[in-house]
C-alpha cells in the first residue's frame, strides 16, 4: 500500500507539472490496489478500445465519432449497470441452490 501511495503521488506531481498531458492517473493506480485484477483487466480493454475509435473517428460530427467517442459515457454506464445487474442475479442464484 506505501509503494501505491507513493506511486499515485508520484504520478500527480508528474501530472501537475505537466499540465494535465502526463497520460496516467492517480486513480488507476488506487483501482489497481482496491479492484480484483479481472476487473481492472476489463477497464484496460474498455480503455483501449475507446482510444481505438478515438484514433479511428477523429473527425466530429460523424455517426462513428458520435457513437463511439461523444458516446463513451452511456455505453460504459450501461456495461457497468449491466456487470451490476448480473452480479445480484448470480448471487440470488447462488443463495436458492445453495
């Protein structure tokens, strides 16, 4: 936890000193200690596919732009809401048959 603490810190001074343009977060670096590695593995590949598109659509006002890009928001709130969902259905699974 003291090499995560130091390491966020660390990354916030290199992120201030830079004026925002340093390309990793504080808060990935707490999410990486806190969340079960599966999960931040999926938030990887969410990441890298929205900077994908990102890099695929950079025009805006385009359908791909907006779908993929204005879009990134409602299409992650809905993964996680329906990550979410499934969780409590399995948990109610769990607890009938076992």
């Amino acid at each position: 936890m003291i090499v995560a603490a130091v390491a966020a810190a660390a990354i916030e001074i290199a992120r201030m000193i830079t004026k925002g343009r340093f390309a990793l977060s504080a808060v990935s670096i707490g999410l990486g200690v806190v969340l079960p590695p599966e999960s931040t593995f999926a938030m990887w590949i969410g990441a890298m596919i929205f900077w994908l598109m990102r890099l695929r659509y950079p025009t805006q006002g385009t359908k791909g732009n907006r779908i993929w890009v204005e879009g990134m928001e409602p299409i992650c709130a809905g993964l996680i809401s329906g990550s979410a969902l499934m969780g409590i259905g399995n948990a109610i699974v769990n607890v009938l048959m076992g």
